[in-house]
C-alpha cells in the first residue's frame, strides 16, 4: 500500500477592513451613468508607526448607507466596516484606478 497524500487545504480568501478615523467632509452623492447613486467621502486615519495620517476614499452604495453619509459633518467620527475595491476609469485616452472601501456598514462614535 502507498502513503495517502494528503491534500492541502488552501486558505479562504478574505476582504474585509475596519477602519475606524475622522470624516473629511460630509458625503457628496453621485449618479452614475447607468443610473446607480452613491455617496463618496474620505475618511481621515492616523498613522500607528509614525506621524502623519493616511485617508480613504469610501463609497456608499445602499439608501440607508446614503442617507447616514450625506449627514456626516467634517470630523466627526466613524467607524467603518466594508471590502476594498479597485475601480478603475478613463480620462480620454489614459485609464485610471484608485482603491476604495466599499462600506457594509457606517456606525457614528
């Protein structure tokens, strides 16, 4: 009898941030062209290692969501809690990207 192999189970990919920091500004709502609303803002995070601070942009996809982002103020703070996601877009002829946090959930602190 040969020696099972055995079978190597590879890990679940996971996408989820939590980041917890001060709004810029309040939401701004977009509408797409296919006619999808969103609420951007950025979002203002002090950096753990060295001075300085590093911000997110963050997209607000559902009403609820929207709603909550229009109201925020300028430094209020949040924790968020969503996936990143890398969008990308043209500008005439030169393609662009920038990475988001697509957020699940908005809470106030």
């Amino acid at each position: 009898m040969g020696k099972s192999k055995e079978l190597k189970k590879e890990p679940e990919y996971q996408n989820q941030v939590v980041i917890v920091g001060r709004c810029s500004g309040p939401g701004e709502e977009k509408e797409l062209p296919s006619g999808d609303k969103v609420v951007e803002f950025r979002i203002i995070v002090g950096r753990d290692d060295r001075d300085g601070y590093d911000t997110f942009d963050v997209a607000l996809w559902s009403s609820v969501l929207r709603k909550r982002g229009i109201a925020l103020k300028s430094d209020e703070w949040v924790e968020i809690i969503g996936t990143l996601r890398r969008r990308f877009w043209k500008v005439g002829a030169v393609s662009a990207s920038r990475w988001q946090v697509e957020a699940r959930q908005l809470r106030r602190i």
